[in-house]
C-alpha cells in the first residue's frame, strides 16, 4: 500500500515537472536586436590609418541586462515579455564597432577583448539606455554614452567624447520603442565616430613622435 502511494507522489511529481517545462501556454520573450548605423553615415570627418579598439562598456546600475529597461520617474522597472538579444553590454559594444568600422575612418575598428593590436582603446560608459515615461502617452529611448580615448603607446588619455540622444517612440507599442532605441543608439554612435576621429587625427603628431618620428602611425 505506501509502496502505490510513493508511486503515485512520484507520477505527480514528474508530471508537474514536465508541465512546467514544456507547457505551450507559456509565452515565449520577443528578443529585440539594434541595427548598426548604415555605411559611409558620417561625412566631413577625417580619416587617419589606426587601429582603434572599443572596450566592453561599463553601464549605470540596473541597465546591463537583457532586459529592455524603462524608466517612469525615479522608478527603474523593465517591459514585460521581451528582451534584447543579448545582454546590454554586448548589443552595445557590437553596434559601436560595427557603426566605426563601416564609416571607413580608421584602418579598423574591433571589440577590445578579440586582442588585436591597436593604436587607440575607447573606454566606454553608458549612463542611460532606457524608455522614459514623461507627460507623453508614448516613451522617449534614450540613450548616452561616454567615451574616453586612451592612446595605446603610452597609456595617456587623449580625450574624452560624449553623446546623448533622446527619441520619441512613434507609438506605445514594443516594436515603436525598440525603433526608437535603434535610432537613438545609431546617432549616439555616429556622433562618437565623428569625435573620435578628430581626436585620432589631431593626436598623430604625438603618436609619431612617440614611435620615432615616423610618416606612418603603424606600419602595415
């Protein structure tokens, strides 16, 4: 007799694990990705023959995460059932590096941690990636980055860049916010782009000096 009940627990047990684990009812996120800005963007900028790298960014509090945060006050609360496709570290250092490599400013761009060899390191900090709620039915993504320009040859800052950006989502729907998002974060990166390459040029005396004198700020 116990023997059939502790079967029966057991039977239970295993069919409210499997319940929960693979019941269709439950809804699956929507992930979101942001588009990196279209090639050749940014005109008027100097180009300079350098390899920069963009490290991994650091983030304010309660914002490196998949989650798509939104803001209404002071309060910090994330949108439901959905996400980005990545973590926010990710999804943001994956679109600077892809926005600065396509406008062709530099010799190339890459992520920090794929170890490649470079003249320039952009530190970044990202103080706001959220959807904030004002008097409007409809949020605002805005977006603001902070980068801070680190000469490799001799590990001195050569200056800092900042950007932020706010737009209005057309519409209180998800997929309006995560436009919004996209074309606030694409304009943050092309302003960014366009101070680091003023940066990168007026820099190259300097650069040259500390290699020798050269013509060239890397050898090929």
């Amino acid at each position: 007799m116990r023997t059939g009940w502790v079967a029966a627990v057991a039977a239970l047990s295993c069919t409210a694990c499997t319940n929960s684990l693979f019941d269709s009812d439950v809804p699956v996120p929507s992930a979101y990705v942001i588009a990196s800005a279209r090639t050749g963007a940014l005109t008027g900028a100097p180009s300079t023959p350098v390899d920069v790298s963009i490290g991994r960014p650091d983030f304010a509090p309660g914002l490196d995460t998949e989650r798509i945060a939104v803001l209404k006050g002071r309060e910090l609360d994330y949108f439901r059932r959905v996400r980005w496709g990545g973590r926010t570290v990710e999804v943001v250092q994956t679109m600077l590096v892809a926005t600065m490599n396509d406008q062709h400013l530099f010799r190339s761009v890459t992520a920090e941690q794929s170890r490649v060899a470079n003249d320039y390191t952009l530190d970044v900090e990202v103080r706001n990636f959220e959807a904030e709620y004002g008097q409007s039915q409809t949020p605002d993504a805005h977006v603001m980055i902070i980068g801070r320009l680190i000469r490799v040859a001799d590990r001195r800052l050569v200056g800092t860049v900042s950007s932020d950006s706010r737009v209005s989502a057309t519409e209180d729907r998800m997929s309006a916010v995560a436009a919004a998002f996209e074309s606030a974060a694409q304009k943050v990166a092309l302003d960014l782009t366009k101070q680091t390459a003023v940066l990168v040029a007026d820099d190259q005396p300097t650069l040259r000096k500390l290699r020798g004198g050269g013509n060239e700020p890397r050898p090929e």
